[in-house]
C-alpha cells in the first residue's frame, strides 16, 4: 500500500516542474563552478607577489572581482595594540580600528565571518568608513583573513553587490576558500617587506661603523653617531646622546644649549632604560608635560612626541658607558 501511494504521488509531479529543478540545480552548479575557477585563478597569480602594497591592492581587486561588489578594504592586524589598521581610498587615509569594534573589530575578535544584509539596521556597525569614503553600505561580508597556522593576519570587508542582492553561502564560501590563501600571501610578503627592511638596515649600520672607525676627533663622533641615528638606523626626528655621571648618579645631556640636562639613573624612561640595561621604548605619549620633555624643549621646541626609545650602549664586558 505504501508503494503504491508513493507511486501515485510521483504520478502527479509535473514534468515540467521536474525540469525547472533541474536547471536551477544545473544552474547553481555552474555558479559554484566559475566561482571555483575564479579562486583558483587568484590563488595562481597571488603565488607571485612579494611586495606587501602590491599584495594588499591585489586582496582588495581579487576580492571586488570575486564577489561581483562595489568596494571592499583590508585591514592588517596589529595584535601588539589590539587593533586593525588600514588606508583608504581616495587619499590613502589610515584608519585604526580597535579590536570589538564595528563589523571589522568584532571579526578580528571573534575570527567569526559576518554577513550583514542591511548594515544601518545592525546595531553594531561603525559608519566611519562610509564617512571617510564618501559612501553608504547596505551589504557587506566581513571575514577574516588567516594565515597556514590559522592565525588571523588581517581582516576583509567587501560591500553592495553590483546586482543589489545580499551576499549568499555562495559569497561566503568563496571567500573561506581562497582567505588562507590570502593570508598566507600577506604573511609572505610581510616577511619579504622585513628581511628587505632589515638588509638596508644592516647595510646602513656597516656603513656607519665604518665612517665611525675613521673619526678621531669626540665631539665630531657625538655629531655622527647622533646623524646616523636620525637619518639610517631608525629614522627619528630626533636623537640626543646622553653620558654617564658616575660620580654624580646621573645622566647628562649638552648639546647647543647653555645648561646642560641632567637626569638621575632611575629617572623616567632614560633613567630606566640605563638602569635595566635594555631599551625602554614609549609607544604612546599622552601627557606632553611630562617632566623629561619639558628637560628636552631647549632641543625640540614646540615639537610633538608621539613615541621615543632608549637604547643603552654598553662598554666592553656590560659596564657602564655611553647611553643614548
């Protein structure tokens, strides 16, 4: 009886409706599959790229590209400080973004894709980057991007279909296949981005011993090892050299200036840093009244210090020397 039933029931389904499921199902089939070989064609090309800017330019067209959408921006993960940080266009404006905020910050916590249908009817969402950019999103797909040891790198958001339509699994699946690869090649061109940095880096160091070696007078040492500082080995506005004050306890600095500065050994992070004997560095100054930069305004005016870095230079055998 229960065969028979199921063999009416067959009876009755039209054949024409059997072909429309079949046509869609052939259909999504051949979405799937230009899909795929879309991927594979970006996988290919992003085997070839070295440089991070290139890299970072080629994500975001591959992405447009991929997923049929109007704009997309990439971040890069900062774990240190906890935040993601990108430029955007027109003007290569940079953006930092802490992590848990916005679509892009909770993706960077979370490593959880989001796909918003309506973004201004999500209560999370940020609209900075629609400020920023002159733009408005209504769709978006946030994912983030993870390198072979599933370690998130960067995040990816892409906005607005060009057909109007939401993000499907399709979209979403797309990006899971090819985001390790994506991944993958940030973290390469990063690494290359470094040894390439630290090859100058090196080059400029042998230079300036070399210079170093050849000067014989200690007032012109002072003035080179100060100018290769600011100009080769980390590039700073400013770099001061301060001696070592072993009768007084302290650390003194005297340089186109009538008085000289003193600081005692222990004092701020210049005194901590000869103390430690290790650099010290500030990321962040909050407080520009701090009492070791107002010790400094006779050299760096009205200047703004953003972050600063001791460095001890350590005689023969680790005992004391010069500290800069």
């Amino acid at each position: 009886m229960v065969e028979a039933s199921l063999t009416e029931a067959s009876d009755d389904i039209d054949p024409s409706d059997q072909e429309i499921n079949k046509d869609l199902i052939i259909l999504q089939l051949q979405e799937e599959l230009d899909s795929l070989k879309k991927a594979l064609h970006v996988i290919n090309n992003l085997a070839y790229i070295f440089d991070i800017q290139s890299a970072l330019d080629c994500v975001r067209d591959v992405a447009i590209e991929l997923l049929n959408c109007e704009s997309a921006s990439i971040f890069l993960v900062f774990e240190k400080q906890r935040e993601l940080r990108g430029l955007l266009p027109p003007y290569n404006q940079l953006v930092r973004i802490p992590f848990g905020l916005g679509a892009a910050g909770i993706v960077a916590a979370t490593g959880h894709m989001l796909n918003l249908e309506d973004a201004y009817q999500c209560p999370f969402f940020n609209d900075e980057i629609d400020r920023l950019m002159g733009t408005r999103t209504k769709q978006m797909l946030c994912s983030a991007i993870t390198d072979m040891r599933g370690k998130i790198v960067a995040v990816l958001q892409v906005r607005n279909r060009r057909d109007g339509q939401n993000f499907s699994h399709l979209d979403e699946q797309s990006l899971r296949l090819f985001g390790t690869h994506l991944g993958n090649t940030l973290t390469k061109a990063k690494l290359n981005e470094a040894a390439k940095v630290e090859k100058e880096r090196v080059t400029s160091l042998y230079q300036c011993f070399k210079h170093f070696n050849a000067i014989e007078d200690l007032d012109y040492l002072f003035m080179a090892l100060i100018y290769s500082m600011e100009s080769y080995v980390v590039c700073s506005e400013r770099s001061f050299l301060f001696l070592v004050d072993n009768q007084r306890d302290e650390l003194w600095l005297q340089m186109y200036a009538p008085e000289p500065v003193r600081i005692g050994l222990g004092e701020g992070f210049i005194g901590i840093s000869y103390a430690a004997k290790q650099a010290v560095c500030v990321s962040e100054f909050e407080d520009q009244n701090d009492p070791l930069l107002q010790k400094l305004r006779p050299y760096i005016g009205d200047m703004r210090v953003n972050c600063a870095l001791a460095q001890p230079v350590l005689a023969p055998g680790g005992g004391g020397g010069l500290r800069p």
